[in-house]
C-alpha cells in the first residue's frame, strides 16, 4: 500500500520513467531481497577475522584482524529495495547506519524501515534497539548530513549521476561507489553464432535497461558486418534489440555503415531506458581503447568464440572493476556474486572495487601482544638486546 501511495505520487509528479522503474516493488525483487538476505545470515561472522597473524620477535606477537568501518551514510534516490539489502548488509558488518532516502519513496521507505527495526529488535531479543539503524525524514538539505564528518566515516550514493557528483564535490567525508554505468559489450571477429552473441547482447540491454549495470554501448567487430553460416552478426543482432522496443543510435562508423538512422549526440552516455548506442571498431585493439575513453569502469564485457584468445586478452587488459567474457553485465550484481546483497558497486580503485558487500565494510586493525614489557631500544643500537624474527604463523 505505502509503495503504491509513492508510485501515484510519482505518476502525478512526472518522475522519470528511470526512476518510477526502481521505485516500484515487485515481487520478483521482494523475493530477490528475500534470498540474499538469508545468505548474509547464513554467512561465516565477519569480524574479528584474523588476516594476518606474524612473531616480531620472541614473545611479540603481531596480528591483524577485520573490524567495522564505523558509521556508514547511504544517500539514495528511490529503490526502497535496497534499504533492506544495505540494513543487512550493515547489520552483519557490525556498521551503524545512516539511510536518506529519497522523497519519491518516502511512504515505501517509512514502512521498510519500521520492519527493519522491528526484525533488529525482535531478533536480538531487545538487545539492540532499532536506533542503531536511522532513517533520515526531514526535508533537510543532503548539504547539511555531508558536513557531519566527525560523525560520519563512509558516505555511499546511489543514483543518479547528478547526485553522486553532487556529494563528491561536496563533502569531506569519503566516499565509496560509481557516478556513471556506462558498460559496453563488445562483439569479437571470432564469435560465430549469431542467434547466441544476440542473446546475450539483448539481455544485457533489457533485462533491467534502468540498471547501472545494463549495456549502454554496443561495440561490433567490422568483421561481423560480413555473412557467416549463422548469417550476419551484426544484422541479426540489431535486429533482435529493436524487436525487443530497443532504440539503436549509431556512432559516426555505424551511421557511415547504415547500421542506424539516428546519430549518437555524444560517445558516452548512461541512457538508463531502451535506448543504446552502436559503433563499428577495426580491431580489439581499437574497442579497448573506445573503452577506457568513454566507459566508466563499471562493467565491460565480450563476446567471442569459446576458443579464442581475445577472450582472456580482454579480460587481462580492460580496467575495470567487472570485466566479462561471454556473460551479460547484468551479472555485475551482489546478490548474483554470491555476496547476498549490496550496497552499491564501487568503481574506485581504493579499499572495494565492483559490487561491494560485506567484506567492503570492513577495514582491519592490528595488535601486538606481548609476554612481558617490550621497547623499541631493546631492539636497537650496536649489541641489541633482543632480535627481531619476523616469523609468519598460522591465523588462528
């Protein structure tokens, strides 16, 4: 019901068709939230893990293990689904939690978070108390929760590209996630079966085409332009996107070519609806440098034959945080990575890259025991006391 309130509202409003799509809760998405939680729960506990374990010297022991980052900030616009994906994902790591939704999806996200902090109690057996999971209602300006670095230690956006540029450039606070999805799918000489390379290029296009991780930019191999016993790859692969509603706009080869009727206004956009763009690449060579100019570096994947080498060439040299062969870049997804959920996908280089769960809230810390008193001057001088082993031991 509170979802519904927000769908008319946003229907009422005029919110872009992008975002009408991730505000509305479905039961395949509620059943998708369902079974990744429940793997978060069944999940090994975190914290406290010993990632190192070294003898210094005789009676120093050094380990390091996994704790808690601290205090995370999601900002996100509407997707009321990931509340629940995020609260758990916190919830495991041992994060407390700061969540500002969106007013499009204010009645779905009061209601979320009312189960959330009724599970967190009724689970704990009133040990830990809803509060430990807060969510931000007011009409407050994001600008005034981005000045709260002495409070907050991780600020996580998800949405539009405005939004997380905005928060980039406006906060002190570190930030973790991606501003743009602009993913390509490129389709190498050597594939040869048209109806199999159209399949997965259609999928990563309209499975979720307001995704982050949907394909944007359909790179095509010259060759593929020519017959095959399967028939032209390339022909039969437009084809299949415009049967399935998909609007193909050309680069300048393509439009050269007669691929598409419409030209591309720019090279690299994250069109978020049934709208992608095509180009003709002379070589692998040359779609990996189309790449990295205009992708984002969330998710790049190719098609090619099964015995190819382009196919672990590409997946050596693309950077990236999700580099694929032969599979959709819908995959690039926590829940479809085995991590039950996640908070966002990161396309940074530091502390989590790709779609970051668990194990991206953490961060470690070390500590030394020791028998006895040790000092740095036992250690030191021209006839030192005491000598360092630096001996590795196992993690217990």
């Amino acid at each position: 019901a509170a979802n519904k309130i927000d769908l008319d509202n946003a229907e009422k409003d005029g919110t872009a068709l992008p975002l009408v799509r991730r505000l509305k809760l479905t039961d395949a998405k509620l059943a998708t939230l369902s079974s990744g939680i429940r793997q978060i729960a069944d999940q090994p506990d975190p914290l406290g893990v010993v990632q190192a374990k070294r003898e210094l010297a005789d009676g120093l022991v050094l380990s390091q293990i996994t704790v808690p980052i601290g205090v995370l900030m999601i900002i996100f616009e509407s997707r009321p689904d990931s509340m629940p994906q995020i609260s758990a994902l916190a919830l495991a790591s041992g994060n407390g939690l700061l969540l500002k939704g969106g007013k499009e999806a204010a009645h779905s996200n009061e209601a979320i978070h009312k189960v959330i902090g009724d599970a967190i109690e009724s689970g704990s057996g009133g040990k830990i108390t809803r509060d430990i999971i807060a969510l931000v209602t007011s009409r407050g300006q994001v600008a005034d929760m981005l000045k709260l670095d002495d409070v907050v230690d991780l600020v996580i956006p998800r949405g539009s590209n405005a939004l997380v540029s905005y928060i980039k450039a406006n906060t002190r606070i570190p930030v973790l996630g991606h501003a743009d999805g602009v993913c390509h799918v490129y389709v190498d000489k050597s594939a040869k079966d048209s109806a199999l390379v159209s399949k997965l290029v259609v999928d990563a296009k309209t499975d979720y085409p307001s995704a982050c991780n949907a394909m944007e930019t359909l790179l095509l191999h010259k060759d593929t332009l020519e017959a095959t016993s399967s028939g032209n790859i390339a022909m039969s692969v437009l084809m299949n996107l415009r049967a399935s509603g998909v609007k193909c706009l050309g680069g300048p080869k393509a439009m050269k070519a007669g691929l598409c009727d419409i030209a591309a206004k720019e090279m690299k956009c994250e069109y978020g609806d049934l709208t992608c763009m095509v180009e003709i690449v002379d070589s692998m060579d040359e779609a990996i440098d189309w790449i990295h100019k205009y992708g984002s570096g969330h998710t790049e994947s190719i098609v090619c034959d099964e015995g190819s080498e382009a196919g672990e060439e590409f997946l050596k040299r693309v950077d990236a945080a999700c580099v694929f062969k032969n599979a959709s870049t819908r995959f690039a997804d926590g829940f479809r990575f085995g991590l039950g959920a996640e908070v966002g996908i990161s396309t940074g280089r530091i502390h989590a890259r790709g779609p970051v769960g668990v194990e991206g809230l953490l961060t470690v810390k070390w500590q030394l025991r020791s028998s006895g008193v040790n000092t740095v001057a036992e250690y030191g001088g021209d006839n030192p006391q005491k000598v360092y082993t630096h001996k590795e031991l196992p993690r217990e």
